[in-house]
C-alpha cells in the first residue's frame, strides 16, 4: 500500500500548490474551490492508504528485494460470465423511460429491477455456480 499512498499523496500535494496558482492567475472561484476540494479527497484517500497499510502485513510490492515467486498465489475469485448486469441495465432503463412517459412503467422497471437486483447478488448461492 505504500506505493498507492505516495501516489496519491503526490497528486494531492500537487493540486495543493496548483489550487493558489490557478486562482491568483485566473480569478476564477469555482475553480479554485474545485482543485481545493481535489486536495482534500488526495488527503482524504492517503490517510485511509495510510492506516490500512498499517493494518497488513508486507507485500511483496512493498519489499525492494523481492523476486517474482514472492507474489504467486491465489489472486482472488472472479467470476464467470453472467446476464443479470445486463437484465439490471435494461430494468434501469425502464425505470428511466417510466418516469418520461409515466408512472406504470416505472412500476413494472422497478418490479423487474428487483428481480434482477436480487438474482444478480444470488446467483453464486443456486446453480452451476454454487459455492
């Protein structure tokens, strides 16, 4: 996490010297406050980098000395090809559509947005895709 933290610290020290610059040379308080807030998201995010890299132990990204076999393992789950994001997609869609042209389409987009909401968190606990 160490490699994340400076990252983002650096961007924030960045928009924090950036931020003065743009607005004595543009006047323009919108966009002054805009790379101020910037700054403070990138303070924000490295604290939080900050603290969880304190919570880990080390990775191998963090060590200087070490080799590739250091980070073989198990990356993670990820999951096969699935139809409910795109079942979620077109219940939304509805629902966009529904507030348009009226309510009883917004109705039946919801309804069906449920039913894909709730298959899509479901769908490793029934199936070929049971865990």
């Amino acid at each position: 996490m160490k490699a994340e933290l400076w990252t983002i610290l650096s961007c924030g020290v960045f928009f924090a010297l950036i931020a003065p610059i743009y607005w004595v040379l543009s006047g323009d308080v919108t966009g002054s406050v805009a790379l101020v807030m910037t700054t403070l998201l990138c303070v924000l995010i490295s604290f939080y980098l900050a603290v969880v890299a304190r919570q880990i132990p080390e990775r191998p990204e963090d060590r200087s000395d070490a080799e590739i076999i250091d980070g073989a393992g198990e990356l993670g789950f990820f999951p096969a090809s699935s139809w409910w994001p795109l079942f979620a997609a077109l219940a939304f869609a509805t629902i966009v559509l529904g507030v348009v042209f009226g309510w009883w389409l917004f109705i039946i987009g919801a309804g069906v947005g449920a039913v894909a909401l709730v298959g899509w968190v479901f769908e490793f606990y029934r199936g070929v895709h049971k865990h």
